[in-house]
C-alpha cells in the first residue's frame, strides 16, 4: 500500500560544510543517512527521521540541520496536520498508536499561571550564599507527637522515613524501559546527591545492587523481579497502581526486549513479552490493598516505607485519603504530563487531569480528615525545572519526582519514539550498539549536576520568600498566586489571585 | 634505566560508540590546519593514525592506535633508524625524513598500528599529538572513549 504519511521532517544537509565523514551514517539507528558511493556524497531519508538530533549533535562540523516538514496542509482548525496523518497511520496499519514520553497536548499548565512571593522591606529576604538554607526532606509517615523522657531523649518510635537532601528523586523507570546505562547514571547520580532512583517494575539488576541504599523497589501488577531480596534491598518499595501516562491500562514490555539479563532481572524466560495487568488481581479495594501494604511491611519487618503509586484521575483525593488509611507511608501521584515507555496516543493524550490540581486537592483533602501527617506526598508528571519543584512544595508536596527532566539531563530530546526501542541516545533501547552511547561516567554527572543545579535555584527562591527552611514552604499556599485563573480553579488550587493580599 | 613513554591512550570498549570521530580529528591533527572542511577537501589529506577496530554487527568497537610499547619491535626493525624513541617524551616517533617506506615496521607491530602514508610513502604512526601535547582524538570522543592514562613509575 502506497503510504500517504509525509515525513514528519527534513534532514538539511549543507553540502559546502559536509566532508563525508559518515558519522551520521553511522549513528542513526533509524537508517536515516546513507553514504552514496557513486556520487561521493550522503543523502538523507527524511521519512525515517524521528528528529531525534543525534546526527545534529555528532556531526563534526555542523553541516545538518533539522526542520519541521514545511508541507502545509489546508488549515483547518478541526482537522489539524496531526489529526489527519493520526488517521492515515491508521488507515495503513490498522492499530492502536503507540508512542512514548508524556501528553503533549495544549491543555493548561498551572504552574505556568502561579508565580512565587518575595520579601520586601517587612520581612527580610535570605541570602542562601551567606546565611544556612535547609532541604533536608523525610518521606514518610509522622508520628502524631513527639515525647521525651525526663532526661529530654526521645521516647516516640519514629517511623521509617526516607532522608533527602533535596526534595527531588528519579521517577519510576524499569529496566527494560530504559537502558542499563540509564538506570546507572540516576542510580549514581543519587548516590552522589543524596536522593532515591526508583527500580520500576523492572526487577533490580544484578549490576544496580551497589546503589541499593538508594533505590525505591516498586512491586507492580506484573510482580516482575520480586523476591524477599529484592524488597529487602531497596531503601522503600513503591505499589504501583497506575501511571499518569497511562491510568487504568497496564503495561507491555515487548518479547524481543526481554533479553538475557531483562529476563534474568524480571525473573521470566527470554523472549516473552512481559505483560503487567491493568489491575492488580488481589486489590480489588482499599482493604485488599492494606492486606498487600502490610504483608510488604511484614516482610521487611517494618524497617521500611511502604508507599503507593497512583494516576491523578477524577476522584484522586478521595483515593488517596483511601491509601493513606490502608496504610501506605507515602502517596505518588502522577499527573497526566507523566511520561512512559510506552503508551496508546489516546490514552495517553485524553486520560487523567494535571498533577497541580491534583496535588492540591490530595493535600487539602488529607488536612481536612487529620491524615496529612501520616503519609508523605510526592507529586510526579511534568516537573521541568526548580520553580516547578518550589510550586509544587507549597501546593503540598513532601517531595518530587523527575522522570523526563532526568531523561533530557542524560540526552533525550523528547522525539517520543521511546517505544521503538531505537533509541539513539541509548535510553530507551536494549540493543547493545546503542546502549553504549549513553555513558554512565557522563550520565550521572549530567544527572546529578542538574539536580545541584536546582539545589541552587530553590535555595535562591526560598531566601527570596524570607525562608530558610524547605518545611516552611510546605502547603504554604500563601506564597503562591494565580494568574489569568478562574474562581474555580483557583478555589481548587487553594491560591488567591495575584493582587489579592493576604 | 631505558626510557619508555610516560602516558599511553586506553580505550573503554564498553563506551566507544564507533563513530569514528576519533579518525575524523586525527587527519584533522596531521593536516596542517585547524578547519576541518578545509583538511577534507585537501587532494593530500593524511589518514588517520588511530583505527576504529570493529566487529561484524558493531557488537565490539573500540579505537586502536599506537602503543608506544615498552619494548618495540618497530624500532629495531626499522633499516634507516627513522622509527625511534623521543628522548623528551620516550613516545615512539617516525622521522619521515629517514623513513624509506620499506614497511618492516608494519610487519612487525603486533598490534597494526602503524600504517602506510598513502601520499608521502612514509610510515604513519599515532604520535599522541607530541605538538599540541594533548591528544585530539581524546579531546573529541564524545563518550569519553578514549582516556589518556599517566603512566605508574614501577611501570615506566
């Protein structure tokens, strides 16, 4: 069938500039660039390109450039350029589409409508470079009160806590989804920082145990990779009910990625696809999930934070008042900008609501029934710089997760072909040519200079506010307001408007 | 004590990603300028000097060039003493003034290092960039690939 799907891109080649050293040709994955032999020079491909911008980045004098495909098509308000070749992948592949990162739709992003306070004249703003600044942040559950004996020790047993140095960690990503390398560099990037990568339902490899102390262990609806090792290993285990790129559908790991060691760490025969269940089959309520809660605590006998991981959908608030009453020493709540692997475009682009609405409604829901002190919340999906973080604090959040920032820190470009399992950057891909692009030494440099680099900025944000202290921010909603916000939403996001007073 | 070099290029297998950048800057590094394009268009550009080995599906690659062995074969191999220590450094250089091009060198490297110069007949060897006393090829890996070690004393 002759496709009518014009390339998405144009691979522009300046031929003064090329010296046919063929590094694009080699680099591409996609099979992009070829060398043609009998004109001495490289042509392009352009429907292959997923504008990915490796051969851009490698090419040694910067004779490529990539653009937008120009075309137009009739303009149409109803039936976009997108809408229409949506239809005509369709109409020659007859499947579901599949892509990769997060909703990349025009929806609202509030945290581009809230902006921060600062201090003038009535109350003293902080210098961070001069004066001590404080983002040491525990997740998990808080004991109600605190008492000491006579002698002023502490008698109240504190429940396991995670200890941060900064409020952020890396997010849910499996090996299997990601590369080793990958895995590696966040793993030691938080070893060096002083913050948590998290396994996803990929097992724990055998290589990744040294960074153990480090990791969040997830157990998912697949159970992939479990055993009492694995759950003792990890600093905290993460239930994961659903992901905020794809709520209320499971996931699937291909059979020709589960290789040698995929299979070895997912504990399942090589080749066979790794389905997880859209539900867990033994949580069916709240209760059946308490029953795994404590039989996860039970087994690693109360030593270490139990959370659980949710989607942000309708009815997030009541759900999560649900988990923390079974239990759970922490709620994630992924909004629907978190990214995946792997997901079903529609899926993907319509389900689930913004992680700032979210947040909000999950934490004024939890003060409003007394539990707020009893489970720690970590907002994920969509966190792309430091005042993302500072908002999300002062919405509620104990702490953040960063799943594409950290991706992007390594060398993504966010092409959203995750699910080819090509990926250039060796991030998304299990083939052993491409896995060594991403070199760990490189990558958890650039992974834990990013987080350092947000260290700066919040510490920067916080002096401003007059603050000196990342607990001062916490659900401190006062720092925030909104702009171009309806009564509604700002009504949901608990800020006033900019203007308003106190 | 026989001098011998101090500093050495290792290659990280596990990282190189073969895409030979390596050899682009190399003939960069020998062609007498700085511009790329313009040491590519040049009818007598040099070859490269570092050689990207790989295997059949790209499963191994990694870059090869000149060992500065401890105790060369090159050397005492060569008929006219072009190939020879660098008493300064203690690298194994080619005096392309003597060299004759009668290849003996290239029999006798173990590790195929040293090839021909097409255009000057002249054995053509990694010097390790002794003029700008930084390897380019180290410089330009864009995994970091290639590191240049110092050598320990006992191993000198």
């Amino acid at each position: 069938m002759k496709s009518l799907y014009e390339s998405d891109f144009l691979v522009i080649r300046d031929e003064t500039k090329c010296i046919r050293c063929k590094v694009c040709v080699r680099q591409c994955a996609n099979e992009v660039h070829q060398y043609d032999e009998e004109e001495d020079r490289v042509v392009a491909d352009s429907s292959k390109c997923v504008g990915c911008h490796r051969c851009v980045a490698l090419c040694p004098t910067k004779a490529i450039t990539i653009i937008k495909n120009p075309l137009e098509f009739r303009a149409n308000y109803q039936w976009t350029e997108r809408a229409i070749k949506d239809i005509y992948k369709q109409a020659e592949t007859g499947g579901i589409l599949l892509t990769g990162m997060g909703n990349d739709k025009n929806y609202p992003i509030y945290w581009d409508r809230l902006l921060i306070n600062a201090s003038q004249v009535t109350n003293p703003s902080i210098d961070p470079l001069r004066e001590p600044m404080e983002l040491k942040t525990f997740i998990g559950r808080k004991p109600e009160r605190l008492e000491f004996d006579s002698y002023g020790n502490l008698i109240t047993e504190i429940p396991p806590q995670l200890e941060l140095e900064v409020p952020i960690m890396f997010s849910a990503m499996s090996f299997g989804s990601i590369s080793i390398n990958a895995c590696e560099s966040l793993a030691r990037a938080s070893m060096e920082v002083g913050t948590f990568w998290n396994t996803g339902e990929g097992g724990l490899h055998k290589k990744l145990y040294p960074y153990k102390d480090r990791a969040i262990v997830q157990c998912a609806s697949g159970r992939f990779g479990v055993d009492i090792d694995y759950l003792n290993a990890g600093a905290a285990i993460e239930i994961k009910i659903g992901q905020g790129a794809k709520p209320g559908i499971g996931g699937h790991l291909p059979g020709e990625k589960v290789g040698e060691e995929v299979s070895k760490t997912r504990m399942i025969p090589i080749g066979t696809d790794a389905i997880s269940p859209a539900p867990h089959h033994d949580i069916y309520s709240i209760e059946d999930l308490r029953q795994l809660i404590y039989a996860l605590k039970e087994a690693v006998s109360y030593k270490k934070p139990v959370g659980v991981k949710i989607a942000a959908v309708h009815n997030v608030s009541a759900i999560a008042s649900g988990i923390a009453r079974a239990g759970a020493d922490f709620i994630a709540i992924d909004g629907f900008r978190g990214g995946t692997g792997a997901a079903p475009m529609r899926i993907r682009d319509n389900v689930g609501i913004p992680i700032e609405l979210a947040l909000a409604s999950v934490d004024t829901r939890l003060r409003e029934e007394g539990l707020r002190n009893q489970v720690s919340i970590v907002a994920a999906g969509s966190i792309r710089n430091s005042a993302d973080v500072i908002k999300a604090i002062a919405l509620g959040a104990d702490a953040v997760y960063i799943a594409t920032s950290a991706l992007v820190a390594l060398g993504c470009h966010l092409c959203q072909n995750c699910h080819t399992g090509r990926c250039n950057w060796g991030i998304a891909t299990q083939d052993p040519y491409l896995v060594k692009r991403l070199n760990p030494d490189i990558g958890a440099r650039r992974a834990s200079n990013l987080l350092r680099a947000w260290e700066h900025e919040i510490k920067e944000m916080l002096g401003g506010m007059g603050i000196n202290a990342l607990e001062s921010l916490r659900g401190n909603r006062l720092m925030l307001r909104g702009v171009g916000l309806n009564e509604k939403e700002l009504e949901i996001l608990g800020v006033k408007h900019a203007g308003e007073g106190i | 004590m026989e001098l011998k070099t101090k500093k050495r290029i290792y290659a990280k297998e596990d990282v190189c990603i073969g895409c030979h950048l390596c050899e682009i800057y190399c003939i960069l590094a020998h062609s007498g300028t700085k511009d790329l394009i313009k040491a590519f268009n040049r009818v007598n550009r040099p070859s490269p000097r570092v050689l990207v080995e790989e295997k059949e599906g790209y499963s191994i690659t990694f870059a090869l060039q000149c060992r500065h062995c401890d105790d060369p074969l090159c050397t005492k191999a060569c008929i006219t003493s072009a190939m020879h220590r660098d008493e300064k450094t203690g690298y194994i250089i080619c005096d392309e003034e003597k060299c004759v091009g009668c290849w003996s060198c290239i029999l006798v490297c173990p590790y195929g290092a040293i090839i021909r110069d097409e255009n000057k007949k002249v054995a053509s060897k990694c010097d390790l960039c002794i003029e700008s006393g930084s390897p380019i090829c180290v410089e330009n890996c864009p995994n970091e690939a290639l590191e240049l070690r110092e050598l320990e004393e006992d191993s000198k």
